[in-house]
C-alpha cells in the first residue's frame, strides 16, 4: 500500500487489530469479514425464505450500504 502511495498506517482502520497490509481487508480483516459473511448468509436466507436471489452486484451494493453505516 505504501509502495502505491495509499494513505496508511500501521493498523488497520476497520478492525484496529491487525497490520494493515495489502491483502488484510481482503482475506484476514475481522471487521471485513463480518460484512462479507453477513451479507452471504443473508442472501442465503433470502433464496430460502423469500424465494428472491440477487446478482452479486446488487450484494455488492448492500453491502456498501453495511458499511457507509457502520
Ligand atoms: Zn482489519
């Protein structure tokens, strides 16, 4: 991230746990992970309980609503 001259710090911004590098929000970041595993699951129960699938797209997009609440 440094190398690309992103704005970084040592830790992460999400989870404040972890070192902030590169692959971190991607694959080891707790805070992404909670947003990436909720939005999977609630699309799992809305193909179940309501009969309605989503393209990945619009998860996407729910998720980007998770996290400019958050
Ligand atoms: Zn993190």
């Amino acid at each position: 991230m440094l190398a690309r001259n992103w704005e970084c710090g040592a830790i992460c911004k999400l989870c404040d746990q972890e070192a902030e590098i590169a692959v971190h929000p991607c694959l080891q970041c707790s805070y992404a992970k909670e947003v990436w595993m909720l939005n999977i699951w609630k699309e799992r129960n809305r193909r179940i309980f309501e009969g309605k699938s989503l393209r990945p797209v619009q998860v996407f997009d729910m998720i980007q609503d998770d996290v400019k609440l958050r």
